[in-house]
C-alpha cells in the first residue's frame, strides 16, 4: 500500500486539491449554519420551541348593534374551508352554562371565580398533554391555561396584593374545585379540574372537546352553542388573499399574528436560499475533486495498467484515491462542525441579548445532515474513482 501510494502521489496537485478542500468546507458550512440558525430562531417567532404556530389565525365577526349575532354559520365556515389559503378549520365551543372555580394556595384564604371553558379540536392544541380526555362518567376534567394569564397573575394581581408568585409547575399540581351550574340553578355537578399545560396560541381556558359538549348537553341542552371564534390553519401567512377575504367578509383577525406569519415564512424562504447556495457550492466543489481525481488517474494511466499486469488488483489500485477522497471529506466534516460551533455560540449571544427566556436549540439536525452529507459524496467518489479504475483495468492490454 505504501509503495503504491508513493508511485501515484506524484502527479498530485496540492493547489487543486485545496481548492476543493476550501470549496468544500465553505458549501458545508453555509448549509449546516442555515439549517442551525433555523432551529435557534424559530422560537423567537412561534413563542414556542420546536412548533411553528404563527400560520394559524383566530377569526371572529366584527360586532354590531344592527345585526346582533357573532357566530358563524355552516355555510360561512365551509366557505372559509374552501379558500386556496386554508388548510384547515376548527371551530371553538364555548360552554353555555355558569362555570365556578375555587382554589386555595398556602398561605391564603380559598379563593373562587366564575369562570368559563372553551374548545378546540385536539390538532389545533400546541400543547401535547397526555390524558387529555373527558369521560362523562369521570372527576376530573383537565384544563390548559394561557400562559398569558400566568403573567397577569405574577406581574399584576399577585404583586399589587402580596401574594406569592406561581410557577407553571406550581399550577400544575394544584387542584380546582369545578363546579357546574345551569342557568336556572336545578343542575349542579361539582367536579376537579387539574392543569395539564399552558399555551401561547389560545388565549382562552381550554378544555377536552368531548367534555364541553357532553357538559353543553346536560346544563345547557336549548342553548345555542354556534362557535363565534374560528381558527384557521393557512398555507403561505404572506398570501395577499387572506387579509383581503376576511375584510371583504366583515371578519377580524389578530393582524400582528398574521405579521409574525409573514416574518417566520419568509425566514423559512431565506434559510432555503441560503441553503439551496450551499447545496450548490457543495456540488460544485465535488465535481471539481472528481475532475482532479480523474486528471491524476488519467496522468497516472500507464503506471495504473502496469500496477495491475504485474497482479495488483483493481481494489488494491483504488484504495489510495478513494482514502484522498474520504479523508479530505472527513476532514471538512469536522472542520465544518468546529466552525459551526464557534460561529454558533456567536451569534446566540447577540440572541440572547434581546431574547433572554430563549432556549438552546438542539445541534443534531445540523450533525446529522452533515453525516449525510459526508457518507453521500465519499460514496460517490468511491463509485466513482472505482469505475475510473476499472476502465483502465479492461484496456490494459
């Protein structure tokens, strides 16, 4: 192996082999830090790790004293179903009858609220909870509370009355007295409410559809319970055609959701760009090791067929380019990872400078797409400076 490594080195071109190295390493880079600096961002604009969310909007009916109803008909839901823009729509169910809930805290009195539940269907739900079921015959209803309100407890109520602030941990192992009430005082049921969760999305308390419905029909059975709140899931945030539809039909939509839509689609845009680039130079550098490759085997023809007269086998001849090949490779994977790293914890900090409660993305899709990247081109170029051999193999004669 030695042997034959010094005998083929000798037509090699450090200048060319740099010049793939370097272009190499900077497509490698440009696609791992695009895909990277996607996760690390990304919560910055769906409020909630690991989620994209802004493509969703809540719609409701503009009010007025002249027609008197906000809710929303069959036919106007299945209109909005039917737009280009939608993916699909979810319809909140509101409780129809009175709602209490009462909880102590230590070191205070029990406190009580009349209060409200509202639904959604489960795939609009950002927060994944198990047990998030009702059976009617059950205790215990559980409950997502807006992190919102957590806020206003901790920064308003909770510190203008000397009350101890509430961590999402601290709410979650508190029990509520629920109690169900209909309008005309005759049914009553008491039950517990626990807290499964918080989200970001709804800026309501939730409850399991099943249990608003099944609760709806037992202290509420003539009431209209028509959903006013719709939530739509769109495609594309940026299409033009959502805010002009909804306005054309009279309907409002949270316009800062819809912006902050815009922002993260158009960053998806921008990464993709960025990545589609780097893909390229990658390519790009890779076609230029396999011209050099090819143009040294080529310079080497007459000592390859007289390598393989004498008994070496083609195997044995291939070796040592496709070790060049894997190990330059190699070398700009994890050249590629160091920079990554250091570039990384650069730009996080200017992150964290304006967004402190961010969490540190995870680095293993940027790994793992490097990993892809380095096994694809090394099989590549083995294939490749294989067949090379292989041709000069079948005219050495």
């Amino acid at each position: 192996m030695t042997l034959i490594w010094k005998l083929l080195r000798q037509h090699i071109s450090i200048l060319q082999l740099a010049g793939f190295f370097l272009a190499n390493l900077f497509g490698m880079l440009i696609v791992l830090l695009s895909v990277q600096f996607y996760q690390d961002v990304r919560p910055v604009f769906s409020q909630e790790d690991g989620f994209i969310k802004n493509d969703y909007l809540i719609v409701n009916k503009q009010f007025s004293t002249l027609t008197g109803t906000t809710a929303f008909t069959a036919a106007e839901i299945d209109d909005i179903s039917q737009q280009p823009f939608c993916r699909q729509v979810g319809a909140f169910t509101a409780t129809q009858y009175k709602v209490g809930a009462a909880f102590s805290i230590e070191g205070m009195s029990q406190m009580g609220t009349e209060m409200f539940f509202e639904s959604v269907p489960d795939q609009f739900i950002d927060t994944k909870t198990p047990g998030w079921h009702f059976e009617p015959d059950g205790e215990v209803v559980p409950i997502i509370l807006p992190r919102s309100y957590l806020a206003l407890w901790n920064f308003g109520f909770a510190q203008s009355h000397k009350l101890p602030k509430l961590t999402e941990s601290t709410i979650g192992n508190l029990e509520l007295k629920i109690v169900l009430r209909s309008k005309d005082g005759l049914n009553t049921r008491i039950l517990r409410g626990v807290v499964k969760g918080f989200t970001s999305r709804l800026n309501t308390i939730l409850a399991p559809e099943s249990f608003v419905r099944w609760s709806n029909s037992e202290f509420a059975p003539n009431e209209d319970a028509s959903p006013t709140q719709l939530i739509v899931e769109v495609s594309n945030p940026a299409d033009d055609r959502i805010l002009s539809y909804f306005r054309q039909k009279g309907f409002e939509i949270a316009e800062d959701k819809l912006d902050a839509g815009k922002t993260m689609y158009f960053l998806r845009i921008i990464c993709g760009i960025v990545m589609s680039v780097g893909l390229l130079i990658s390519i790009l550098s890779f076609y230029i090791l396999m011209l050099s490759i090819y143009l040294l085997v080529q310079k080497n023809t007459t000592k390859l067929q007289n390598l393989l007269l004498i008994g070496y086998s083609p195997r044995r001849v291939s070796l040592p380019y496709q070790m060049l090949t894997v190990g330059m490779n190699l070398g700009v994977l994890l050249l590629a990872l160091v920079v990554l790293h250091y570039a990384r914890q650069y730009y996080l900090v200017l992150i964290w400078s304006v967004f402190p409660q961010l969490r540190e993305a995870d680095i293993m899709p940027a790994i793992i797409l490097g990993l892809t990247l380095f096994v694809v081109v090394s099989i590549f170029n083995i294939i490749a400076v294989r067949q090379k051999v292989m041709a000069i193999w079948r005219n050495r004669q």
